[in-house]
C-alpha cells in the first residue's frame, strides 16, 4: 500500500495570519520540473554553445589568452552544471522507485520485553545516542524522543548518558559548547585516494532540569547529559560546509555545494571515531562516584544514521576497541519514510570500500542504490520501533505499508530472537512546559501548579471570581487574550472554540479531512488554526482554505514563528485535531492533553494506548473520557469517514459550549486531561526509561557472550 500521494516539490517558509509581525514575509512559490540526466547534459552543452556565439571576436586574430580563458571559464560552466545535476538527481533519487512481488510473511509471535526481565545494569553504564536532531535542533518526532528519553535516562544517577549529534552552526550561541577533542578519518579525494581528514568535536553540558547549558567541565551529576557536536570537515571541500546552518529552520536545507548523502555518510564516519576514542580515553575523574567505563552501549535513532553501525564495525575489526565491543542499538522511528532511505554506490565509496563491502549483501542493495534500514535491523544487537502496539502488529498481524519488503524479512527474524521491541514513548515536560515557560509568566497564561492540592469543593463553595484557587480556565483564556493583543487572533475568537492541528503537513497525517472540517469549522463559528512543517502535502490547497475563509483558517508553517508564539496558541486552544491514518506514539496529542485540550481523533497506533473516547452514557457530571474518536472507513476514501469525523467535531464543540456556561465543570475537565498526561510521562512505572534499561542489557549480554565465545576459541 502506497503511502499517500509523492512528495510536492519543496516550497519557502509561509505564515498566513489575521495580523502577523512583519518579520515573518509570506515568500513565493514556484513549481520546478527537473529534467533527466542527459537533458540536462545537453541543455548544457547547448547553452555554452550559445555562450560562445555571442562573444565577438575574429577566429583569425584571437589571442591566446582569450583563447585559455573561454576554455577555462567552459570547463568550469561544465563541472558546475555536472555538479548540480548529481546533486539534484541525489536529492529527488533518495527513494527511486522500485518494484516488488508481492510477499506473504508468515505471522511470527510478539515476544517484546517481558516483564521478568531485568533493569539491572553495571554502576556508570555508558549510553551514546546518535541523532541528527536534539534539544534546540529538534524539528519533529525523532528530536522530541531523543531530547525526551536522554534527559529522563539522565536523573538515574547510575547512567552515563551522552549525546553525539552534528554542530549545526547557529548553536554556537545556545550552547557555547568547549573544544574537545581533534580527531580524523580517512575520506576518498577526488582523485579517489584516501586522505587523512580532520574535524573537531565539541562538547557542551546540558542541565535536563532545566533545560539549559552548563559551561563547567567538572564531575557530571545526575541530571546532566554531555552532548558531544561533530564539527564540519577541516581540509575537505564541500564537507568543510557540513551543518552549516543559520537557524532551525535551515537544517534540512539543500546546499548545492555539498551532497546530502555525504553530509549523512561524514557524520556517521565521524561519530564512529568518535565513540572509537571515547571507548578508549578513559577520563574518570578522582572524586567519581564510580569508574568511567567506556562506552557501553550506541544507541542508533533513524535510517539516516544507520550506516554509522558498518563504521563500528570496521573499527572493530581493526582492534581499536580492543577487548570492549560497545553494543549497539537501533531504533526506526517512522515506518514509512526511513525503509525508503538509500545511499547511491558512488557516493558509499567515498568513505568505504563498496566492492568489498558488498560481497554477501546482496538484500541491501537495489538500482545500485543500498538501504540502510534493513542493514542496521540485521546488524544491530536489539531493534525497537517507538510503538508497541505496531511492534506487535508488524510481525502478528497482516499490517502493511509502503515498501514494507525492505524491512520486514529482516524485522521478522529478529522477533523470532525476541531482539525486536516496541517502546511506546513519553511526553517531555521540558520542550513544551505549561507551568513554567517564559513567554507564558510573561502573558499571566502559565498553568497553575495547585494539582496536588486543588479542592473541588472548594471551587463549588466560592464565586469564580473570587476564587482563592489558581485555576487552569484563567490561564488558557489569557494566552487568548494575549494573541489577541498581538493581533496574532480577532476578538471574536475569544468567544468562540480554537481548534488546532500540530504536526507534520503531508498526507498520512490526514490532511486530506482538512477541507470537510475547514467548511465545517466555518458552518459552526470556529477558529481553526494550522501549525506545522512543510512535507509532501500541497501547501497551495491549504492556503486556499485560508484564502476562503480568513477569518476561520490561519495557516502558520514558519518554523522560527512557531518557535517564540507556538507554546501561546498551544494553551490558548481548546480542541486538538489529529485526523492521522498513520501514528506511533501521537506525541503532539499527548501534548495537546497536557495543554488541557480534547483531541478529536480516529485512534490509530498508540493513540489507543492513552485516549478514551467519550461514551455515549458520558455528561458533564461523569468525566471518565480525553477524546471524541471516529472511525476511519477506508484510507482510499476520504468521502467515507467526513461523516464520521464531523459528528466527533460536533460533539467536541458542542460540550465546549455548554462547559463554557459553567467554568467549574470546564475547570475539573481541564484537569482530568492534564493529569491523563501526567501518566505519560517518560519515567512512568514500567514506562518507557525501564523498557530500554531491559533492552539495554539484553543487548549488552549479546556482545559479551560473543566476546566469550571469541575468548574460547
């Protein structure tokens, strides 16, 4: 089953709003038609050609100095055009198309983690995860699960826990990050021989309890994760460009200078040897509550990285780990991009041996392209996906997707090991905080802290008014308030529900609803705002449903907007939609729950692990629901499920309206959703930070029972 419809062609950064600040300008867009490699290659040659027609000059009494300098100014004009070309085609060729029988898989039990297995992990374990994403640099999912899980693994005071991710340039001034340490690694020139290239590493502290930076370099304690940055390449041109970014925003951006497959393949290199040296400089400090061990464990987020596993695996062979193998683990956190991820042939030799590297791996490779996933599922110790209802159904049940077949042979063999693992994620209290967040003290929006101590019947025997309770209603109607001021929302959105979408905007994520529930939203007096990140669907069709209803739809899609006034609109909304046909955890409903807002939604993976639906024997005195779920009839056809979906936004307005009569009933709901989030959070009884403690020592018993068995022989 396809995965919705192709990518759109990428399109600039665009805020459209009733009143926004003029910084963020709404940019234009174009459609852009790449043509094929021989095309390209003529429409080049074709347009020198017209080049040098133009420049007048008699072939008889040409000097040889301009003759020189036309062919060098041609040679030039060529390489760049070749350049772009291959970088284009890199670009639009990351997941070519490829064709597969269709394979029955027989079912294979879910064995997971059970619940007998042990926490139990050496004093001073050492956990290296590799991301492209973390903390300020966090763009989506994968950066809210790795910033999440590392700084919840770092308040265990017997866990090392670090980071190693790209420095992306404009963190210089968040993090002030120190020199570290100058390493190299070995890179094909152009001439394909190897060269010695170096690079720096820099480091910086993190304080995951508050969320900022330390500069001091002295003993870690718990609740301080090191974050170690991968510099660009110092005497390497392009890479001497890597992670050049300016804001957030730009960190996925193309640069025509520098390939993203090599961007990729550099940092995976690079951290390799970095956790090469760490596994050997050991630099325990002398008042150390326990010795610094090396590294224990890598564990690997996304397909992107995946590849960073083969580079362990070379350092190993040449014994620069010594007896200390670090175990490795993987984690796929979306099933239906990261299977599609390739690297082209020509640009793997770049870094690695391909011909040697090929031989009796024939499953990874395909139109000269290899996947990473499959490979980092076969060669990883442990493998967990962020989902454990679609753990289970991926290997029991007839669950399909796009391409599946590059990943679920692979997927297959490792639950029949019991080595494959769904971990349902938490929520961070940190990224997104309602109690304590600047821009909300600022506007007298932030939620009270009375949960604890909160009397109902205390709230039922005084005037609202006079309330001698912070109450959660007061807070969510300020941040209202507070748009308002900043002509970021109309008055009559103060009187009326604030409906919100948060998430990536393409197809899977159920945009297709958007026009129904656009009408709808107009038909019953709604403000429906619609924040996101730019994907593969047209943003040219949500912007005419602003255009047609200006005073219902805003579209806000500028990632730095979002930035400083996203928290605002988060807790001055008072439904969350998320009509997704394909999700994980739901991270961004969860968080809608902590923000004391519904979500109306269809309930698809993990989703039903947290959100009840509102019965129909439920009323305003008997609050044992979070949601209003519909059914999604068929994912082909939309037309099927409008109903359905329309219905649970009746149902969700129509209680905001009658709870808005009576603020005491509104104000126990509110609470009854955030602490359902509460319940989520990542140190949970038998959450999350316990599943991969087990993960993590069944994958650290593999390498030594290996490293055993090799003793042995």
């Amino acid at each position: 089953m396809s995965s919705g419809p192709p990518p759109s062609e990428p399109h600039t950064s665009l805020l459209v709003s009733p009143s926004s600040k003029d910084k963020y300008v709404k940019n234009s867009t174009s459609s852009i038609v790449f043509p094929t490699k021989s095309s390209r290659l003529r429409f080049a040659l074709h347009r020198i050609r017209k080049m040098l027609k133009r420049i007048p000059f008699e072939k008889r009494r040409m000097k040889l100095l301009t003759f020189i300098t036309l062919v060098i100014v041609s040679t030039v004009f060529i390489k760049g055009i070749l350049m772009i070309s291959s970088f284009v085609t890199s670009w639009i060729d990351d997941a070519p198309t490829l064709t597969f029988e269709k394979q029955n898989y027989s079912p294979v039990k879910y064995l997971g983690i059970g619940p007998n297995i042990s926490t139990r992990l050496p004093k001073g374990v050492t956990i290296y995860h590799i991301t492209k994403e973390f903390g300020a640099a966090t763009l989506g999912g994968l950066g809210e699960l790795v910033t999440g899980l590392s700084q919840a693994q770092s308040k265990n005071s017997s866990l090392n826990v670090n980071v190693i991710m790209p420095y992306y340039s404009y963190l210089s001034k968040l993090y002030r990050p120190h020199k570290y340490a100058h390493l190299s690694i070995k890179i094909r020139d152009k001439s394909g021989k190897w060269k010695n290239v170096g690079f720096l590493v820099y480091r910086t502290l993190w304080n995951t309890s508050k969320n900022n930076i330390l500069t001091s370099n002295s003993e870690i304690p718990s609740g301080i994760l090191s974050v170690f940055m991968i510099g660009p390449a110092s005497n390497m041109i392009p890479l001497n460009t890597a992670f050049k970014a300016s804001s957030i925003a730009k960190i996925k951006n193309l640069n025509s200078k520098l390939l993203p497959e090599w961007k990729d393949l550099y940092f995976c290199k690079a951290a390799a040897e970095l956790i090469a040296y760490r596994n050997t400089i050991i630099d325990t400090s002398l008042f150390a509550i326990h010795e610094t061990r090396g590294v224990d464990v890598v564990h690997v987020h996304g397909s992107t990285n995946a590849f960073m596993i083969e580079f362990l695996e070379n350092i190993n062979h040449g014994k620069k780990f010594g007896k200390k193998i670090p175990a490795v683990v993987y984690t796929i956190h979306d099933y239906l991009e990261e299977q599609i991820y390739s690297n082209d042939l020509t640009n793997i030799q770049k870094f690695l041996d391909v011909d040697v590297f090929q031989v009796g791996k024939p499953q990874y490779f395909h139109n000269d392209r290899m996947y990473m996933s499959g490979y980092a599922i076969d060669n990883a110790q442990m493998v967990t996906f962020v989902s454990k209802d679609l753990a289970r159904e991926m290997v029991e049940g007839p669950m399909d997707f796009h391409l599946k077949e590059l990943i679920i042979p692979n997927i297959l063999n490792k639950a029949k090991l019991g080595q494959w693992v769904g971990i349902t994620s938490g929520i961070d209290f940190i990224s997104y905080n309602p109690f304590n967040n600047s821009m909300l003290m600022e506007s007298n929006a932030n939620f009270p802290n009375n949960f604890d101590d909160f009397d109902p019947v205390l709230l039922y025997a005084e005037s609202i008014e006079g309330s001698s309770q912070e109450l959660v209603t007061v807070s969510k109607q300020s941040a209202k308030a507070y748009l308002v001021r900043e002509g970021l929302l109309t008055r009559e959105d103060l009187n009326r529900p604030l409906v919100l979408y948060v998430g990536e905007l393409e197809y899977n994520k159920g945009l297709q609803f958007f026009k129904a529930a656009a009408d709808f939203f107009v038909e019953m007096d709604a403000k429906f705002i619609i924040m996101g990140k730019n994907s593969n669907y047209p943003l040219e069709i949500l912007n005419k449903l602003s255009e047609n209803a200006p005073n219902h739809v805003i579209i806000i899609n500028n990632l730095e907007f979002q930035k400083e006034w996203g928290i605002l609109y988060r807790v001055a909304s008072d439904i969350f939609f998320m009509p997704s046909f394909m999700e994980s955890f739901g991270l961004f409903a969860a968080e809608g729950l902590l923000f004391g807002t519904p979500v109306v939604s269809n309930c698809v993976g993990d989703l039903k692990e947290f959100l009840v639906n509102k019965a129909k024997d439920d009323d305003n005195f008997k609050i044992d629901y979070n949601s209003y779920l519909f059914e999604l009839v068929d994912n082909q056809m939309i037309g099927l499920s409008i109903d359905n979906m329309k219905l649970a936004l009746l149902e969700a307005i129509n209680d905001w309206k009658r709870m808005s009569k009576d603020i005491r009933v509104k104000e126990i709901f509110l609470r009854k959703l955030i602490k359902d989030a509460f319940k989520l959070s990542w140190n949970r009884f038998e959450g999350p930070v316990e599943q991969y403690l087990k993960v993590y020592r069944k994958a650290m018993l593999q390498v030594r029972d290996k490293l055993e068995e090799g003793l042995n022989d």
